[in-house]
C-alpha cells in the first residue's frame, strides 16, 4: 500500500510539472569538465547571459537547461576558471560538452570553494560545506598529512569526538551518525593510526561536501549528516602525477589517459614508516626514546573511467586501507591486531534524453578487524601456549539507481532507489590451546536496508525550493538467532531460516528546504529534515575504536530518528570577497541509544540487553565568514551549542548533557600568499572541554572505597585550544615539473591538551590523585611535495 | 648519498625526539561538592553473635580521611514479632551491635529501622527488608595443587577447589565463595568469587569447584566459605565490584553507574544483607598425594 502511495507522488509531481512545463522547448545538455586534465566539473555554472536563468552541473559534471527557442549567449563559469561564452541558435536540441581552462591568475588559485561566487546566497542547500583538495592542502596539517576529516573538524557544527579522534560529532550527534560515503561506498570507520589520520588520501579526493542540516532526499541511513567524498576520475589529457614525501608518510598518486580523451585511469597510494623510524630511533637512542612503535598503514585508491559514447560512461574505483601492528614479544608471544576498509564501487553514467540522466551503481564495501594472539609458558618442562583469531567484519552489497530529470529551467526532479544488503559477523574467535581447539561464534546477521525518493528542486521568483519525500526500509533477514527480551533480560532465543524475513522497520523520511534571495548578496533560508538511522555502533569509547561493532535495527532495537528545523541568514560583502553565514537549528532525537549502567560493551552476544533508548535534542547557532580567494584567505567558524539526552531506566531521570556537548567552539583558518613561491598558513582552534563522568563523592562498602556519581556527565575536560602554522615554499618550476618544501608545526603553543581525564586511588594512603594524559605536544614536520 | 641519506633519517629522528614528552602528568583537580549522603553497612548472619551495623557519610572525592561515623542514631532490626536494638560501640563512632546476641535463621525476613539524629540533610527514617537465604551446607570440601608455575623468581601453583553442600530446597543460587589460609585475617567483603552459577540439582545437592593462583604448601589448612546471598544483593555486590575508575585511552570502560542498595530504594549508600554461610576446614593435598 505504500509503495503504490509513492507511485502517486512520483506520478503527481511530473504530471505537475509537465503542465507547468514548457509548451515548446528546446534543450541544451552535456557535461563541463577541466580544460588540462578532463576531470568533470561539479556544481559549474550554465546561465543564458544578462538573465538569472540557468542550471549548474550535477556531481558528473552533467547539465541540461531547457529554453524556448532562440539565440542565446551562454555563459559556463566554475570559480578557478576562465569563463567562457557561446552562442547557440537554438533551435533544435543541442548536446555540447564545454572544457573551462583553469586561471592562470594567483588570485585565483587560493580558493574555497569551487562555485559559483555567490552560490552560498542563491542556492537552496542549508547546512553544508564544500572543502576542494587544494584548500584541504592549504591547512597546516599535524605530521605534514593534509586530512579531509581534521579539515572538516574546523567547520562550524562539526566537533572531534577525542583529541586524537577521526570521529566526529555534528551538531550534537553520536559518531555513528554521520554517513561517510567514498564513491558512493560507506566507510564504517575511517580512521588510520587509531584516529591521528583518516582513511581518505587527499591527492586521491576531487570533492567534498558535508551535509549537516538538510540532507538532499536522495540520501539517508544517518541522522546527523552525510559526508559525500569524491575521488578524481583520472587525467584524460595527459600523464600527470603528484606525491610528497613526509616525516611519517609518502605518497605517489599517477593519472593517465588509457585512451584520449576517452578513458582514464588514475591511481594513489600510501604508506606510514612510523614502526621503521621508532625502531631505528630507539636502537639510535634507546634512553630518548623508550620503545618502538610498531604500527603502520597503508591505502590505496584506483579509479577508472570509460566513455563509451556521448551518452554513457562508466566508471570503477575503488579503495582499500588496512592499518597493522606487531607487538610480539617472540615467535611463542604473538598480538597482532589489523584493521581496515574497503569499497569498490561500479557507475554507469547513462544520457537516456535530453532530459534525463541516470547514474546506476554497484557498491560493495567492508569493514572488518582481526586480533591474533598466541601466548606460551613453560610447565613441566614443556612448552604449552594458547592461541586464538579474532575476527569482525560488516559487509555491504548495494545496488543505487539514481534519476535527475530536469524538466525546466525552474524544476529539476530527482527520484531513484537504493538497496543494500548488510551481513554483520560481529565476533568470531577460534583458536586452540595444546590440548582443545575452541570456536566461539556469536549469531551473524543480515539486513537488507532499502529506500525509494523523489524530489525537486524549484525556482520561483525570488524563492528557491528543494523537497522531497524518503521511504525508508529495514528488512531483518535469516539466517540468525534473536533473543527475546523481557524487561531488559534475555527470557527466550528465536532461530530463523537462512532468507526468511522476519522483522520489518520502515518510515517516511520528509525533507524540504526554502532560499528567499532578497538580492545576490543576502538570504534567508530555512528547512526541515527528518532523518532515521537503522545502523548502529555498540560501543561505550565516545571516541572510537578498530573494534567498533555496527549493529542493525531489529525487534529489540528501535530506528533512531532525528527531526531537524534550520533557519539560516546569507550575506556576502566586497564584491563575495567576504562571505558570511549564520545558521541556527534545533534538533529532536527519539529512541537515542545509551548503555545502562556497568554494561558489558565488549564481547556480549546480547548486547542489546544492555542498550536503553530515549530522547536526544541538540541546538545551537553557527556563524562561518569566509574569505574565498584573494591574497588572504581563510575562514572563521564559531558554534554555541547544546546537546542533551534523556534516557529511560538509566541511573539519571532528567536532561543530562551528552558526551558531545562542546558548548563554544571556535576555528581561525588563514592562509596569506607573501610571494607566488611563498605561502603562510595557520590554524587555530579553542573549543570547551566535552563532557565526562567524575565522582562527586567517595564511600566504602566493608572496605572497599568506592566512587559515587551525582549524575551522568557532570564534569568537562579543560579547554581545548590549538595553534598551528605552515610554510609552503615553491621551487622554481621547470616545464610541468612543480615542487614545493612544506614545513609546519602543529600545537605551536605545546598546549597540553587532554586526551583522557582519569582518577586512581593510590593503593596503601587511598588518596585520590587526577591524571591528564595528552597525546600530541608540539609536533615539527617537513614534507616535501611535487606534482607533473 | 648513504651519508646524506643518514644525515636526514638522524634530523627526522632528532624531531621526534623533540616532540616526545611523557604523555600523562599529575593535575589538580577540582572535584564538586555534594551533600552527604549516609552510608549503611550492615548485615544479619546465620552464625551466633551480637551483629553490627555502621553508619558512616560520604565525603569529597580526594577526600581521603576516615569516614566519619554518624552517632546518636535509633538502630533497630526486626524479626517478626521479635525486634532486637543496637546500640553504639563508644570507642568506634558510627558502630551500632545488637544488644543481645543471636543468630539469623533460614527464610526470616528481617527488617532494618534507623533514625539518624535531625539533620536537613538526612532522612528521617532509613529502611531495608532482606529474608535469609535458604543456603547451601558445606558437608564436604577438598583442596588439590594441580599444577606448579616458575615465573621469574616466584613460583606459582594452581590450588583446585571443591566442595559439595545441600539446602532444604534450592530457591538460591547466589553465592561468594572463598578461601581463608591459616593466620590469615580474611577481608570484610571478598568478592574472588562472586556467582550466580546453578549446580543444584534435584536432590539439593550443589557441587562447586574454583580456582586459585598462588604459592600453597601440601598439608595447609584452609577454610573453605560460602556464603549464599539474596538475588539483591547479589546485583548491588556486582555493582561494586564493577565500579571502576572512568575511562581508558580507547573509552574501553564499562559504562558507569552507581551500585544500587536496597536502603530507602537507594537513596541511602550501601546495602543491609542476610547472609548465610558455611565453612568447612580442609588440608590442602597435592595432585601427587590424590
């Protein structure tokens, strides 16, 4: 019944909009893309000359604007690049493909966003922020490793979730509600190096866009935001290349044309030698330097693309990372964790008309973790040990068939539907001593999470319009085990057939976003989203591990759902050479995950016995003034805000604040070019301490001194506060050989943030003493970059 | 090259140095405040003798002097029609001992009744009601040296546990069990082996083993104690034990929360329980000797 209510609603909007449409028409489409290197453009800008009409290209560089017949001056611009004008008699339908040449001006090399300049006051979009590669480059970087994620961590809204976190909590959500997608395939967790870096290679990345407030309906599975990451296509032109050598990392990213113009490849990787240095550096100066630390990654990003005519294209890429350690003591004492990502993700591009265009895509992607440890003693003279594998994964195969049906200058209608199916190994151990083998499984599971959407994006006078409606959908599927749960214990086990589906969650998802533009410097936007999460992690570390276990809804554990109201007010200045936002929003959360008191997080095959759910809601005001380009660019991001559950059948009956609550949260990004071949950068960040549990008080039981709390999270962590600054120094170039010396210096003050706050009794006076562990003092780098 | 090669790893080495500082430091912390809140350790045993009860308060967190005993308190424990009062310990603040002695029997309920002295920040009255456990007998019990460990300089040995006991009918599986060496003074609350293990069968009869690690000689005597608690009490002795210092690097700890007595519906710390134990005294023998 309620898909033939969606049928409706797809039927009435383009019956609507077919009325309104166009009684004679003509359409100019295809795609715009980089003059040097054939990359596709996204969000390039397509207007007729003199007038406000026109469209922007979608995230394949794909457009198609529709006019009566006429002569028409068309003006395609992309920030960053030379503009270009054509005049077309259009008469008939026109299918042109436009190459923009990149400035060659200095000014214009520094940017922040590659859009239109006042797109941040014209579009409809609220609550997102686009950050390119090269401004990602630009921000001075701990260890000399440029980082998407530490980047996104300076904007408005978005807070780490430890010092040394890759996590992130957006206005006021767990981190487990963001949705982090690499070419369209789901990272579950992308930290490298226990979160010091992210998964994501910078010189691999074209694009990224965060949605914080409104996310387009065309998304969903997370309440907070979607975090959409786009790697390069691949130079069709030429042979290019680009790479650095770090303290810890290097890196080589290469992009070919396999076939001109037609089809391209292009390929990065990178490794840590972080274990190499600290073995070499303790043999060297074993006092200094106390012990090794034998840890390293490694990633690795491939794209290709094929254009098999003018209307259809295919791409494949794909990532994989895995991060390894080796603390053995000898060959009989073995740890040995891994962990790592993968995502593989096959698109095809198809121009079914002039109007409609399709992308169709195949994702696979995974997750997983192992821990090999073997222990051995001796005992009567002989050797005896014990050994065991243990082992998770998430794994997801989903099929995405995606529709942008642009009707009109004024109505571009996007509807489509995905499908992904889950399986959850949440821990397997196997292992064996010198006299039994043992296998410890817990019950596997599978879910197939599927959505169907439509929207449209409308124009109409003034006003700017995005809505749409999601039907989202959880199917839980055998083969499994599910307990039965009666005031929170397990009281009976149900066992279900392998494909047998036995529990169903669904909802509508409405989203719908306003833009009045009182000019083309200033306005008012507002939206509303509702969003819902059937993925969860179950895990109590606020700031996130390798062992993190994603599990799914089911018939014990309830959808998360968030509603979320934003207004925001626009305005640039200086000809948008200041660009400023401010936004405010208020959001509700049901069902929010918490574990009760003393839970047992780890290793618990009814782990949802522990779980107690209840309300969140999270507000705040967000102001971000930005300097796009120029010699001086930068931007200032300041958040208030407050985030707070309230939970059922937890020690704490009332509002309490949730480990995320950062209340002031304030981040200075500036970037000064002295010279062509000399650039400063800095970086500074002051936020409040989150959050944590202290006891209020001590008192004994026959003995035992015990901790009382007087409440959950009652206590913050000292401010955090941070200054880092950058020197780029430019080599000369020789023909199309660039390279640049890249020297920084992170936490400049040493400031001795806390990582971890933590209380112990000293044993014999039972006095209580407070330690503040910090990770990351002052942190000197140098790398050395070049590109051809 | 190599030369110059080595000269860059030794720079790069250098800067790590440089940067390296021990990570954790001592700080000062400055811990709220809260109003005190009382503290009750009491308990009802299955053996002969005057019980105690303390009432102690809370105090700040780094706080490390002794509690402070609260006095002139009405202490009295009912049982049925027969009420039995406590009375301060003078030389211990905060002690109450029954007047006269007695010993807890089998599925009585007992209930607590205290009057602190009229204090804003005390309750008026503090109540608990706890039934005796129907617990389990020690009838027989051995301990076996099963094997021997050299680690470093200490050697080890793992001391093998047994005993089997009966109760009138098993309604209670909810024990502490532990072993007390000779001239040792055993702890007031040893939790070693806190469990909720069934091994009653239909004849009543429990049959238990557990484990120990340390150094034991042949022909030690040991006692062997169980002790068979209420399914409460067993709840609020595992939240004690899990209380743990919060937070680790990864946030590997187990959720927070305080452990929740049966006093006035927690409000008041601590728990008043009914215990019934049993002990029986063995010789410890080795593997060889079996």
């Amino acid at each position: 019944m309620k898909l033939s209510l969606f049928q409706t609603t797809i039927a009435t909007f383009i019956l609507f909009f077919s009325v309104s449409g166009f009684s004679q028409e003509v359409t100019l489409h295809g795609y715009v893309k980089d003059g040097d290197n054939g990359e596709a453009l996204i969000g390039a800008n397509i207007f007729v000359k003199g007038t406000a009409t026109g469209t922007v290209t979608n995230v394949y560089g794909f457009y198609s604007l529709t006019l009566k017949p006429d002569n028409y001056t068309i003006v395609y611009s992309y920030v960053g690049y030379e503009e270009k004008e054509i005049t077309f008699d259009l008469t008939r339908d026109v299918q042109q493909t436009i190459e923009l040449q990149p400035a060659k001006t200095a000014l214009d090399e520094v940017i922040v966003t590659a859009e239109k300049q006042n797109s941040n006051v014209t579009n409809t979009k609220i609550g997102i922020d686009k950050l390119d590669a090269k401004t990602i480059e630009q921000i001075p970087a701990m260890m000399g490793e440029v980082d998407v994620i530490k980047s996104l961590q300076l904007l408005p809204g978005v807070v780490p979730t430890g010092e040394i976190s890759s996590g992130m909590s957006i206005r006021g959500g767990g981190r487990d509600q963001n949705l982090v997608l690499l070419d369209e395939g789901t990272v579950y967790n992308a930290s490298h190096a226990l979160g010091l870096f992210s998964v994501f290679n910078n010189d691999a990345i074209k694009n990224v866009e965060l949605y914080k407030g409104i996310i387009p309906s065309q998304y969903g599975g997370r309440l907070s935001s979607l975090i959409d990451i786009r790697m390069k296509d691949g130079n069709s032109k030429n042979f290019s290349g680009k790479g650095s050598i770090g303290l810890i990392t290097s890196k080589l990213t290469l992009e070919a044309p396999i076939i001109k113009d037609k089809s391209s490849i292009m390929l990065s990787g990178r490794r840590t030698y972080l274990d190499l240095l600290t073995k070499a550096a303790h043999k060297m100066f074993p006092k200094e330097v106390p012990g090794e630390l034998p840890v390293y990654f490694y990633d690795f990003n491939a794209k290709v693309n094929y254009s098999i005519n003018s209307n259809n294209r295919l791409y494949l890429s794909g990532y994989f990372g895995r991060d390894n350690a080796d603390f053995s003591v000898d060959d009989e004492n073995i740890f040995r964790p891994g962990w790592g990502n993968y995502t593989g993700t096959l698109r095809w591009n198809h121009i079914v008309n002039k109007k409609l265009f399709t992308n169709i895509t195949l994702i696979t992607s995974q997750y997983d973790y192992d821990i090999y440890n073997k222990f051995a003693w001796e005992e009567d003279e002989e050797t005896k040990y014990t050994e065991f594998n243990w082992t998770a994964q998430l794994r997801d195969q989903a099929l995405k068939a995606d529709f942008g049906y642009f009707l009109n200058p004024n109505n571009t209608i996007r509807f489509g539907m995905s499908s992904i199916y889950h399986e959850f190994d949440l821990a397997r151990i196997k292992g064996k001593t010198d006299t039994v083998d043992f296998n410890f499984h817990f019950p596997q599971k599978y879910s197939l999470e599927s959505a169907f959407y439509v929207g449209n994006e409308q124009k109409h006078g003034k006003f700017a319009l995005e809505y749409g409606l999601r039907l989202s959908v959880l199917n839980n599927i055998g083969k499994t085990d599910e307990y039965t749960l009666k005031n929170y214990e397990v009281v009976d086990t149900t066992s279900y057939r392998k494909g047998e589906f036995y529990n169903t969650e669904w909802g509508l998802e409405p989203r719908i976003s306003v833009n009045y533009t009182v000019n083309d410097k200033n306005s008012v936007k507002a939206g509303y989203a509702r969003t819902r999460q059937y993925l969860h992690i179950a895990s109590s570390s606020e700031s996130g591990t390798p062992l993190d276990v994603w599990m799914p809804s089911g018939p014990n554990v309830n959808p998360q759902i968030a509603d979320q109201v934003t207004i925001g007010f626009y305005k640039n200045m200086f000809d948008d050479y200041l660009q400023l936002s401010f936004e405010t929003y208020y959001k509700w959360m049901q069902n929010t995950i918490e574990f009760k008191d003393f839970a047992q997080p780890y290793l618990n095959p009814s782990i949802e016995s522990d779980f107690r759910f209840g309300r969140g809601r999270a507000y705040g005001l967000e102001f971000l003034g930005r300097v796009p380009r120029g010699k001086f660019s930068g931007w200032v991001s300041y958040t208030l805000s407050r985030s707070e559950r309230k939970i059922r059948d937890i020690q704490e009956k009332n509002w309490y604040l949730s480990p995320f609550d950062v209340t002031h949260n304030l981040s200075v990004v500036g970037q000064f070019e002295v010279t062509k071949r000399l650039f400063l950068s800095s970086n500074y960040v002051l936020m409040s301490g989150r959050p944590f549990n202290v006891p209020s008080a001590r008192w004994n039981y026959y003995g035992w001194i015990l901790p009382y709390y007087d409440g959950k999270n009652t206590s913050r962590y000292p401010n955090y506060r941070r200054l880092d600054l950058g020197i780029e120094l430019k080599n000369k170039p020789k023909k199309r050989y660039e390279s640049s010396w890249v020297f920084s210096v992170y936490n400049v003050l040493n400031t001795k943030n806390a990582n971890l706050i933590y209380f112990e009794q000293e044993y014999n006076s039972q006095v209580t003493q407070a330690y503040r562990q910090s990770l990351l003092g002052r942190i000197y780098s140098v790398s050395f970059n070049f590109k051809f | 090259m190599n030369r110059y090669i080595n000269a860059v790893y030794v720079f790069i080495i250098l800067l790590m140095i440089f940067g390296c500082e021990d990570p954790v430091k001592k700080i000062d912390w400055d811990y709220h405040e809260m109003p005190p809140k009382l503290i009750i350790n009491g308990k009802i045993t299955n053996e002969y003798k005057q019980h105690e009860i303390l009432i102690t308060q809370t105090q700040q967190y780094d706080d490390s002097r002794a509690f402070k005993g609260i006095e002139d308190c009405d202490v009295r424990v009912h049982a049925g029609t027969t009420s039995y009062e406590y009375h301060a310990v003078g030389s211990h603040p905060g002690l109450y001992r029954s007047a006269i002695a007695f010993a807890g029997t089998r599925n009585q309920q007992y209930e607590l009744e205290i009057y602190p002295p009229d204090n804003n920040e005390y309750p008026d009255v503090i109540t608990a009601t706890e039934t005796m456990p129907d617990g389990v007998d020690i009838h027989q019990a051995a301990a076996y040296i099963t094997d021997t460990y050299e680690y470093e300089d200490t050697v080890e040995m793992s001391l093998m546990v047994y005993y089997e006991g009966s109760s009138e009918k098993p309604v209670n599986n909810y024990f502490i069990q532990y072993i007390v060496r000779q001239d040792e003074v055993p702890p007031a609350l040893n939790l070693d082996i806190l469990t909720s293990e069934e091994y009653m069968e239909e004849d009543s009869v429990r049959i238990a083993y557990f484990g120990y690690f340390d150094y034991y000689q042949a022909g030690e005597s040991i006692d062997v104690v169980v002790k068979t608690i209420t399914e409460t009490h067993f709840r609020f002795l595992e939240g004690v034990r899990r209380i743990s210092e919060p937070g680790d690097i990864f946030g590997f700890s187990t959720p927070i929360g305080n452990a929740q007595g049966n006093l006035n519906e927690g409000d008041v710390l601590g728990f008043f329980s009914t215990e019934y134990e049993s002990t029986k005294k063995v010789a410890i023998i080795s593997y060889a000797m079996k």
